[in-house]
C-alpha cells in the first residue's frame, strides 16, 4: 500500500503554490456509531470516491472525561448516560484490526488521531503512516509530545488556537525534527462559510515555512476546492452514509455524491491551472491558420 500521498511538488501561482497532486483525507471519525460494518461501507465510500487515506478517532474514555461528565444523563441509542453513549462509540484492537486488514486489502491508507497518550501508544501496533493532532489537542502538551517523539508524518490542526498555541506544538515538532502539515481549521460544526478565513492557508505557509492543508467542516464543497487554489497540499473531510444519522458530526460531513463531487474537483485544480506560462498550443495555431485570413493571403503582384 502506497504510504506516502503527500505531495511536495508545487505548481507556482502568482505568490501561491497548488500541489500537483492535493491529498484528500476522509474524516470517518466516529461517523461509524460503534459499527464496524458502518466503518467499512464508509471507507468503501471513500475508497470509490478516489480519497487517498481515511482517519479515525480513538479516545480512552476515562482519561478523555471525568467520572462526573460521565454519569450526567443524556439519551442515546445506547443508554442514557454520557458514559453509555461514549463507550458505545470507542473501537477496540477486534475492530482496529479489522479495518487495518480492510484497509490493506482494497490499498486505502488509514490513521487515527488520537486523545489521550494511552491511545496513541495503542495505535502504534498499527504502524499506520500518519499521525494526527486534532485541534482540540494542540495544546495537550504531552500528547503532542508524544506524537513528535514518533517522527512521522503528522497533520495539525489549528481550529480552537491562536499563534501561540501553533508556536509552542510547531516548535515541539521542529524539536524532534518530526515532519509535519499545518491543518488551516475553524472548529464549529457545522461552520459557516463566512468564518471560514481561508486566507489562513498562505498566512500559516508563510508564517512556518511548511506545509499548510485545510480540514473543513462546513456542508458544502466548494470552499476545499478554494482551499486547494489558497495552496493547501491535504483537504480532510468528514464523511457520512447520511447526515440524518445519529451523532454530534454528522451535520459537518459529505455524504457519498458530496465526497466524489470534491474529490473530482480537486484532481482538476492542478490540470486547468497549469503552469503559468504563456504559450501558444498546436492547436491554436491550426484554429490561427483558418480564422487570421489576413497572415495567409497570397501577396498580390507590385
């Protein structure tokens, strides 16, 4: 399976850069409501859409939520305690082995952000080729740690932080030489298309010198297609069977036609935008020869 999506090779534009190729993560998250037969039809919905890796979450709930959050009431299909309703929807090493075997077989890449450093040693068996800080963990200083220790190729989220949180995880990562991608976020789901600032994308590649990509959680499609023309190298997604489903993301998800239509659309950006140099085709030369009849007059005798 081929680990290494992330393209480094860039098509100038103006004072951006568009990746040739823009990597495109299917956020599965917990959109999987505890299924794992859920979990396998929507990497099979990713799978068929084109994207280049689908992601995961995993929490330890008892480190992630305090015994009092825990047994507050709330009604789910599960129960009607937070703790019923978050158990149901963690994956153990029965399901995480499975959709690692799943995975392989169809050549779809897959990682998982962790929420705890428990949970991100429990992924370790997997060896999976990303990591993923999420941005409610950026500013989890031994999580972050942890993940820069491993030195492999980590995507940061930047929703809910200010400049300095980003210094502080950048300058963590830059520490451990662990290389890493900005994830240019705005944290509310769904967001609204007038919040989502993706100026940001320049402003962070220029502000670190690194790569920046955009994990959006708005309705539609288009903004990540700006996104990419902003010059982000990885769009991540959230993906749903239907955002009728139950779950608190479901509403900031694509569903199938969504996913496909985006992914379509991105492997178009580096095509139609090409390289910026002026030229005159083959074919506008023979289109040339039939509509300027005055280069082709015979010259008339003096």
């Amino acid at each position: 399976m081929e680990n290494n999506h992330l393209s480094t090779d860039t098509i100038p534009v103006g004072v951006q850069s568009v990746a040739k190729h823009i990597m495109v993560i299917a956020e599965i998250g917990i959109n999987h409501n505890g299924n794992l037969g859920v979990a396998k039809k929507l990497i099979d919905l990713a799978h068929r859409a084109g994207c280049d890796a689908v992601k995961f979450q995993k929490r330890t709930i008892d480190i992630v939520y305090t015994p009092e959050f825990l047994d507050q009431p709330r009604e789910s299909p599960w129960g009607n305690t937070q703790r019923a309703q978050k158990e149901a929807l963690e994956f153990g090493v029965t399901e995480y082995d499975a959709i690692d075997a799943y995975c392989r077989e169809l050549g779809i890449a897959w990682f998982a952000s962790a929420w705890d450093v428990p949970s991100q040693e429990f992924l370790r068996r997997y060896d999976c080729p990303y990591n993923k800080i999420a941005s409610a963990m950026l500013t989890h200083d031994a999580l972050v740690e942890a993940v820069a220790r491993e030195r492999k190729p980590t995507f940061i989220s930047t929703g809910m932080a200010d400049y300095a949180d980003i210094d502080r995880a950048v300058a963590v990562f830059r520490r451990h030489d662990c290389p890493f991608t900005l994830m240019h976020c705005v944290a509310t789901y769904p967001a609204a298309e007038e919040d989502l600032n993706l100026r940001c994308i320049p402003a962070l590649a220029e502000r670190y010198g690194c790569p920046v990509g955009y994990s959006g959680h708005e309705p539609s499609v288009s903004p990540s297609v700006v996104a990419a023309m902003m010059g982000a190298v990885a769009i991540e997604r959230h993906i749903t069977i239907s955002r009728a489903m139950y779950g608190s993301d479901q509403a900031a998800s694509l569903e199938g036609r969504g996913i496909e239509t985006l992914v379509a659309q991105l492997r178009k950006v580096p095509v139609v935008l090409g390289d910026g140099v002026k030229r005159v085709l083959d074919g506008e030369k023979a289109v040339a020869r039939k509509l300027r009849y005055w280069e082709t007059e015979p010259a008339t005798a003096s």
